[in-house]
C-alpha cells in the first residue's frame, strides 16, 4: 500500500506545502491537553504535533495532517 496522499474529492495525488510566515509567528503545534476517548485520543499529552499542508494541484482542496 502507498503513503501517498491523495485528494478526497478527485483521487490526485496532493502535493506537501509548508505554512509560509511560520517563523515570523512561530511554528503552529498542536497538543493534546488531556487524554480523550474521541478524536486524537491515541496523542498523549507530552506528544507535540506539527501540521503539514498538502493541497491537491487539481482542484486546490487544502488538507491539514498531523506529523511529528
């Protein structure tokens, strides 16, 4: 099985960005302040994550996934 992404909407292959002024403002994390049954809850809470952009080239569809 590929690790390639591919857009939801039209099965392209999207392509990883990166978040331009990162720097100027900071690196965006996200964090978990408490482990929860639901959403992200195999993140603990020492665990930082940075979001990565990925946007689909055809139909520009922007996606946002979790990395360490």
């Amino acid at each position: 099985m590929s690790d390639e992404k591919r857009c939801p909407d039209c099965e392209e292959p999207l392509t990883e960005m990166r978040l331009q002024g990162s720097d100027a403002v900071g690196t965006p994390t996200i964090v978990s302040e408490e482990p929860t049954d639901g959403f992200l809850s195999s993140v603990r809470a020492d665990e930082i994550l940075t979001p990565v952009p990925y946007v689909c080239p055809d139909c520009r569809r922007t996606l946002f996934y979790a990395e360490e």
